[in-house]
C-alpha cells in the first residue's frame, strides 16, 4: 500500500485567462496514480468551446501584457518564485504521486521551479536591439538611423509532457510571461495537476486577466485546435516526433519549436575512466524510469574496454530499487502507464529474440521494468534506432573511432550525446562532428543547465529552450529606420 493514499492534489477546474472555471461540458476525470492506481486528484476535461473561450481571454491579454513594462512582469514573476520556493515540497509531492517517479527526483525537480521563474523574469528585462551602420550602404544611408526593436510574438501556446511536468512546463511558461506573451499551455493528459499547481503562483502573484489560461483534455480535440488558429503566433511542443509531425502540419504561418524524440547514444573510448563512466550510465539510463529525451539508451563502446566497462555497469543497475515511489530508498517508480511497461518490455525481448543478450532486467510486473542492459546490440535494431523511453540501456561494441561516430550518428535523431575517454584529437573530432543539439565530454547526455540552449538536429526537432534562447524564440525582430 503506497503511504500516500489519503493525500489529496487538488481538485481543478480549467484556468481560462487568470478564471478558474468548469469545461463548458462540465465534465472532469480523476488523475491516477501510476503506483497503485488510486486517484490523487481530479481536473476538468476542456472542450473546443473552451480552446475558443482561451483564444479569446488570450487576445485581450496579450494587448495587456505587451504594453506592461518589463520591470512590472519582472515583478510578478519574482512574486511567483518566491511563491514557488515555498511550495516547493507540496508541488514535488504532486509530481511523484502522478508521475510515479521517486519523491527524491521530484523534489529536485520541484525546487529548480523558483531559479528558472527568476532566470526568466531577469531575461525578459534584456531585450535588446542593435543598431544598424545604415551609412555602410552606398548613396542612401548617410542621413537615416536604423535600430532593431524585439517585442512579444503575441499568443503562445505550450504543450508539454508528462515526464518532467514541472520543468518543462517552466521552461515555455516562464519566459513566454517574462518576454511579455499571453500563454496556452496544454499540459499532459497523465500529469496535469502539477502544471495547475504552478499556474495558480502566477496568479496569485498578480498576473493580469488573459495572459495565462490552462486547458486540460484530449490533445486531439483541444490540441488539433489550439495549433492551427491563426490567432496563435508560437507554438511550443515537447513530446514524440510522431506528434510534432502532425502539429507542423497542422500550424500553418507560425513560428515553432519542437523538442522530440532521441535515441541519445554515449559512447566509451579507450583512456575513459570506466567505473565513473559505468556510474554515469547507471544514473543517465535510469532516472524517471528512463522517461526522459536525453536518457542514456545506447552505449557505444570500444572493443577493447567493453569487457571491464560491464563489469562495471552490471552490478550498478541492478543496485537500483524498485518501489513505492514514496517510501524511502526508492530509486525507480513504475512507468507512466501498464501499457507502456509492456511496450518497453515487448522491445527488449524482440531485441534479444534478434541476437541481442540480456545482462540483467527487462521484467515486467505491473507498470515496473526492471532495470535492463542489453549488450550485442546491431546498431541496425530497433532497439537502437527508435526511442525506448524505458529503463534499459542498449550496449554496442565497435573496433574504432571513426565507427563509433558513425554509430552515434546512424539514427535519425540527434538531440545529445556524451563522450567517455579518447585523445585529445578525438575529443575536438566528436564534439565536431557528432550531430546532436548538445555534445557532453567527459559525461552523458543527461545533464541540462536550466539557462543553456537546448534542442535537437534531425528528427529531434528545431528551435532551442534554455530560457535566454526561449525568450527569443518567443519574441519577433523588428527593424525602426529614423528619416532625415
């Protein structure tokens, strides 16, 4: 029995412009507990009347909150940190009762809230221009001025994921506000109530009516409608390539960032030192479950040191533990949900029937895999070439260098990478020449700073978060020619 049980996470309506109300079919569902199943919350399920009734708070808000100055949002959003900050234990409670994930990761996740709300709000008060040397452009400029001007794009909308419901909601709310946008966000069908908790700081912290609306639903009814309104001038999308495919579709004339599948490899060279490099995976493979994009899931290692970095590795994941993700100790929750426990399982044992061995793991019960490696991996499996989202790391053995940068760049993603070991010369080689959105020597993929660009090259997607890049990407340039 999970000691969480009489915990209640709210009970939520639909945030339509700073207004809580009920769907306009007054429906609501419980949230559910990956763990056990039983409800920790409730939300109301939106219908496209109320993806209209947002649009259109949005359009008045987003009148409003362009002409505040920035040191005015700068305020409200300090406001919300400090806000964040103090329900920072509530809100990672939140994120491991509908999460799954273990309550020491969703604290750690819950108390970057309050740093990345103030990086944004210190962002959004340094937009600026360049001027321009008109006088350079021959016979026409010597009597004009020319400056650059960036200002709000206008209507954004946000969709986010369920693995990091509260970061990655941040990372798109947070600096959508700071650089003076009205937002949308659409958060995951499976984690909506941290996504709600963090909406209410916001408002509390003065936000004016219109800026921020929060709709929960079916991404086919309110997320098809929410993308291609005309009305919306940003879109921004964490989730699978499959989706991001159907939102640019879908779009039409708007700007887009889209953060999508990965199938990150790190790859281990002759000179690493092996026993961090196998600590490193044991934590890069397995945090959340593995539910995350930038998640070890190949390992790309050279023959020569294959045999000791296993040995490694091997006794390190199976010191993972299984369990309530409430009680102490716990080290890996269960899946977001029993089907998708079983697509991670059904891929690993296809992996195997393929010529692949099982080290350790790869057992299912219930919404727990158990944690797996899976070495004699061709890199041509599927097992390396689509994305797991699960917890198992996927083990390559390559003769050489030049392979294991091809085998690093043989998927048709590209969001992150780590390097282990190597020369000089090969270190400067992969950081040039493996195609990932972020390149990580002397670590895996699994490590972002809240304030650095990120995004991927391929099918990872295009456009950066990072919240400086973010603001940008939510802003539009404007170039002002003063006359004579």
């Amino acid at each position: 029995m999970s000691n969480h049980g009489t915990h209640d996470y709210g009970s939520f309506g639909l945030l339509i412009g700073g207004e809580w109300r009920e769907s306009a079919t007054n429906t609501r569902r419980e949230v559910r507990s990956p763990f056990d199943g039983r409800a920790v919350g409730e939300v109301a399920l939106a219908s496209e009347a109320d993806v209209e009734a947002a649009l259109t708070a949005a359009e008045h808000g987003a009148a409003v909150w362009r002409r505040t100055p920035a040191h005015e949002r700068a305020a409200i959003l300090q406001r919300a940190a400090n806000l964040a900050d103090e329900r920072a234990d509530r809100i990672g409670a939140t994120i491991s009762a509908e999460n799954g994930k273990p309550l020491a990761e969703a604290l750690g996740e819950a108390r970057r809230s309050g740093a990345i709300i103030r990086l944004a709000a210190q962002e959004g008060t340094q937009l600026y221009g360049d001027s321009l040397p008109l006088d350079a452009n021959p016979g026409t400029g010597q009597d004009k001025v020319g400056f650059t001007l960036r200002q709000p794009v206008g209507i954004v909308v946000a969709i986010t994921p369920f693995n990091y419901p509260a970061l990655l909601v941040l990372h798109k709310l947070a600096p959508a506000l700071a650089a003076g946008n009205a937002i949308i966000l659409k958060p995951a069908g499976a984690t909506p109530l941290t996504a709600l908790a963090l909406a209410q700081l916001f408002i509390e912290a003065g936000l004016p009516e219109g800026v921020l609306s929060v709709i929960t639903g079916s991404g086919g009814t309110i997320g098809d409608a929410l993308v291609s309104d005309p009305r919306v001038r940003k879109i921004s999308f964490t989730g699978s390539t499959g989706v991001g495919e159907r939102i640019a579709r879908l779009a039409g004339i708007k700007k887009l960032s889209l953060e999508l599948g990965a199938s990150s490899p790190t790859l281990i060279l002759p000179g690493a030192d092996l026993d961090k490099a196998a600590a490193a995976v044991a934590a890069g493979g397995y945090v959340n479950g593995g539910q995350v994009c930038i998640s070890v899931q190949r390992v790309i290692v050279h023959r020569d040191v294959e045999r000791d970095f296993l040995d490694a590795l091997v006794p390190r994941v199976e010191a993972i533990r299984m369990g309530d993700p409430f009680a102490e100790g716990t080290t890996l929750g269960p899946l977001i949900t029993e089907r998708e426990a079983d697509r991670v399982e059904r891929s690993i044992t296809q992996a195997v029937k393929e010529g692949s061995r099982l080290l350790t793991g790869g057992v299912r019960d219930g919404g727990f895999v158990s944690p797996a490696i899976v070495a004699g991996v061709d890199t041509r499996q599927a097992l390396a070439q689509e994305e797991l989202f699960g917890p198992a790391v996927a083990v390559t053995a390559v003769d050489s260098f030049d392979a294991a940068i091809d085998a690093a760049n043989g998927t048709p993603y590209g969001l992150a990478a780590g390097v282990f070991g190597g020369t000089l010369a090969e270190g400067i080689r992969a950081m040039r020449e493996i195609d990932a959105g972020s390149v990580h020597l002397g670590w895996t993929p699994l490590w972002r700073a809240d304030l650095m660009p990120y995004g991927g090259f391929k099918a990872s997607g295009y456009g950066k978060e990072g919240v400086r890049s973010t603001v940008e990407e939510m802003t539009e340039v404007k170039t002002v020619i003063l006359h004579s």
